[in-house]
C-alpha cells in the first residue's frame, strides 16, 4: 500500500550534509539549528523529525562521519596493531579537525569509531600490560594525536586568513639564545613535516618498556 500523508521534505543525509557545510564554513561552535533549518531550505520544526537539539545533531553527525571510515586488516603483532590502529584515527580526524575540537570535550563519542579504541586497548592488553595501563596508554595516544591535529589545523587556518605567525614576531628576534636562532629561518619548513608516525611510534614504544621501568600514571 502507498503511504499517505505529505513526505519528509528533507532526509536525515540531508541534514547531516548541510551540517557538514556549514561546520566547514563557520565552524562547529555557530552550528545552530535555526541556521541548518536556512541551509536545508526547511522549517526548524521539520529538522526536529530527525533531530532533538544541537548536540543529538552533532552525535548522529560524528555516528555518520564515524562509519564511512574503512575498517582495514591490522597486523597481529600487538605493538604494530596499535600503531595502525592509532594512524587511522588520525588519518580520519585530519580530514575534518572539527571533530577533534567537539571529543576533546569528552561529551561525544561514536559508537562506530569504538573499534579503533578496542584495538588500541587490546594491543595493549596483548603487550602484557594491565587494562588499566591500557587505558593510560590510549590516552596517552590520543592527547598526542589530537594535539598534532588542532595545532596543524589552526596554523593552516593562520595562514590562511594572513595573520601574523609566531616565527616572525617572536623567533626572528631571538639574539640571546643561539639554539633557537640557528634555526629560526627554518623553522616553517621543519615545523610543517609531516612526523606523527615518527613521534607516534617513538611514543608506543616508550609506553610499552619492559615492565620493570613502569608506566607513569601521572
């Protein structure tokens, strides 16, 4: 039998595609619903068929970001999962910095970004470490990935609007200390290298010492 009634005017991938660009746009702080309802071309009551308010927005926003990232084979060996585990994270995040800013909050979380978490949590486990020092290493992983990402998506942002860098008004000047003046006219080239598998990998292999230096829960 055919449905009656007048049909939704604007599906939930709508939606969630009008978020996306005005997040893109303006950023995630002036997403509002009254504006989404103006991107979709709707009425703010038709978006609350799909949505409850901003933050029921954003969880079922970071679920349908979340899910579209490709689950690939990781190794078996423990350490190596964990590091391939963790460059995923990254490599999804990095597309859309935002994301970083709204689960640095811990108020979000995405149900399908979990098995990232898992992985990590079970290398760790598999590596002889406690699930409590599994968690302190996840943690550890993710200060250091969604540090990388903020601070390289707000410098891209700097640039981008012209404003004036720290190299320049600060570095330049440096007479005194002859360490950061050697290398204040490159500090743009070396700073902007792409060296997260480098430091992430530095990073897990330190946490995961043999038990005897322990892991500083500090």
């Amino acid at each position: 039998m055919p449905r009656t009634g007048r049909p939704p005017r604007t599906s939930r991938a709508q939606i969630m595609s009008a978020a996306r660009t005005l997040i893109d746009r303006d950023g995630w702080e002036k997403l509002t619903m009254r504006r989404l309802a103006v991107e979709t071309g709707t009425a703010p009551t038709t978006l609350y068929h799909h949505v409850r308010d901003k933050e029921d927005l954003l969880l079922q926003l970071l679920e349908y970001y979340a899910a579209e990232i490709p689950r690939p084979e990781l190794p078996s060996d423990p350490r190596e999962r964990i590091i391939a585990a963790a460059t995923v994270m990254h490599d999804a995040l990095a597309g859309w910095p935002w994301v970083v800013e709204v689960l640095t909050g811990d108020d979000l979380v995405s149900e399908s970004a979990l098995w990232m978490v898992e992985q990590i949590l079970a290398g760790v486990v598999d590596s002889g470490r406690t699930p409590d020092e599994a968690v302190h290493v996840y943690r550890s992983i993710w200060y250091y990935t969604a540090g990388e990402i903020m601070i390289r998506a707000r410098s891209a942002r700097r640039r981008a609007e012209g404003r004036p860098n720290y190299r320049d008004s600060v570095l330049l000047k440096q007479t005194d200390l002859p360490t950061v003046a050697a290398v204040a006219d490159r500090w743009p080239e070396l700073s902007s290298r792409d060296t997260y598998r480098q430091g992430l990998r530095a990073l897990v292999d330190g946490l995961l010492q043999p038990q005897q230096n322990g892991l500083s829960h500090g």
